[in-house]
C-alpha cells in the first residue's frame, strides 16, 4: 500500500513539474515576442507590400495547426530539458546581434526561429522537439530572402522564361527574338520584368509543395524530398508557359498582354502548378503501389514453391 502510495505520490509531482516546465516555456515564448515584436511587425510590413512573400501571413497559421495535429503526441512525451537547446539558443542571438549591427533583416529574423526552437528544446527536452520539429522549422518559409540574393536569382529566371518562351512561340509559327529579358514580336516587345521572373510562384509553390508533401506521404520522407524539389522545375516551367502565352496573345492583341487578363494568367498558371504537382504524387503513388505489390507477388511466389 505504501509502495502504491509512494509511486502515485511521484506521478503527481512529475506532473506538476511538467506543467511547471510548460508554464515558463509559454512565459519565456511571450517574452521572445515581446523582443522581436518590431523585428515581426516590419516583416508582416514587408509581406503586405512585397507580394512574392504575401504566402508568410498563412506560414505562422499553418505551424500552429500542424502543432495542434501533434496533441496527442504531445501528451505523451516525456519532458526533460536538454542542455543542445542552448546550440540553437545561441545562433539567434548572435544571429540578432549581427543583425543590428549590419542592419541585415533576414539574420535578425531567421534570429527569432532559432531562438524558439532552442528555447523548446532547452525547456521541454528532445522527445518534445522531436514532436514539433516540422512545425517550427516551418516557419523559416516565413522570412523574406535579402534582396541582393533575390536579384542574383531573379535576373537567370528571367532569362530563362524569355529564351523558353520565344522557343514555344517559334514552334507555333509565332515570329519571336529574345534580347536579355526582351521579347521582340512583330508588332510589339514583351519585357520580361523581376515580377515575372517566376520567383513569385517559385517561392509560393515550394510552401505548397512543403504542405502537399506532410500531407501526403506522411512519414515517407524520400517522397516528401522528392515532391518538395520538384517544384523548382515546375515553377520554372509554368512561369515560361505563361511568359510565351502572353507573347501568344500579343501578337494578335497588345492590350490582352497586360491588365486583368494578366493577372487571371498569373491565378491559371497557379493552379496548373498544382495540377502538375499533384499529378505527380499521384505517379509517384502508382509506381510504389506497384512495386509494392510486385514484392509481395514475388514473396508469396517463393513461399508456394518452398
């Protein structure tokens, strides 16, 4: 009776400090806000005007969503503080220091994440980190690259889109030159602009590709992998697709080449993304059912001959 006592007693007080611990962690959390709330504000600013980042208003929604997915996990893990929390811990505030000092928004923002998670797995330990792993590394896709990287990127996928769509416009019978980013028809010049680099969709469709992937082969992760960097391609792709279908609908009416029917181009090319994506899981699904299936013909063939 004692020992039943005695053990009930200990479960108890591991309880409490459990929800000790979970207390300071919501504590220290709010007080991480609370440092970095200029620091956040301006980057919710900048997604409000800089549209190839107006993706970042549904990354915090979404990690909380995926956390709240992982309740019941939660529940059941163990917590025990682990000092590797101080690693992460330390690379955001030196990331924040560095930040300042050079006035470099991307440091001091990515400073934020670092801290949350080494403030997680400092204060709950491994096996809840582990359970929120996805959730808080997540919210990287949140921070706006600095502009200088996004330039280096940009200038190539504009190329890329001129040169593929003159080529698609050639094939058609569409008289097209491309000279740099220009687009030479015969009764008009298309300028491939940054906003049409395809870096808009490109950064859009990998926080796509990165939710389609958890949802849809969840612990599968060379399928994950695989899904996640296929949207490289196909955001370049279907940003040259409608590059050389604005050249298409140029060449017999300039003014269709900007305005709304611009714009419901962008939404189009959008989804058909989505649709290549999807497609693609779908194949990807196909041929491991298939092998899958193989094998256990194979293994039922070689137990009927034993």
């Amino acid at each position: 009776m004692a020992d039943g006592t005695t053990t009930t007693a200990a479960r108890v007080g591991d309880e409490i400090d459990d929800r000790k611990a979970v207390y300071i962690t919501c504590g220290a959390i709010v007080a991480l806000f609370g440092i970095y709330f200029p620091i956040l504000r301006n980057m919710v600013h900048h997604w409000s005007v800089v549209e190839d980042y107006q993706h970042g208003f549904i990354i915090a929604p979404l990690a909380v969503y995926f956390a709240y997915q992982k309740r019941w996990d939660l529940e059941d893990a163990r917590i025990s503080g682990s000092w590797l929390g101080l690693i992460p811990l330390l690379i955001g505030v030196t990331s924040l220091s560095i930040g300042r000092l050079g006035t470099e928004l991307m440091t001091m923002r990515s400073g934020f994440i670092f801290t949350l998670i080494g403030l997680v797995l400092l204060l709950l330990g491994k096996e809840v980190f582990r359970i929120l792993a996805f959730p808080l590394f997540f919210l990287f896709l949140m921070v706006p690259l600095p502009q200088s990287l996004v330039n280096t990127v940009a200038f190539p996928l504009q190329l890329i889109a001129a040169k593929s769509a003159v080529l698609s416009l050639q094939e058609i019978g569409i008289p097209a030159l491309v000279e740099g980013n220009i687009i030479h028809l015969a009764h008009t010049e298309l300028f491939v602009h940054e906003a049409c680099s395809g870096l808009r969709s490109l950064m859009a469709l990998i926080t796509l590709g990165v939710v389609f992937a958890y949802f849809f082969k969840p612990g599968v992760l060379w399928i994950q992998l695989v899904l996640v960097a296929s949207t490289i391609p196909i955001a370049i792709f279907v940003n040259a697709f409608r590059v050389a279908l604005t050249g298409y609908l140029a060449h017999y009416d300039e003014s269709l080449a900007s305005g709304t029917i611009h714009d419901l181009q962008g939404i189009f090319t959008f989804g058909l993304a989505f649709v290549i994506l999807l497609g693609e899981g779908r194949l990807i699904e196909f041929f491991v059912g298939l092998r899958s299936r193989k094998g256990d013909a194979e293994s039922a063939s070689g137990d009927a001959s034993a």
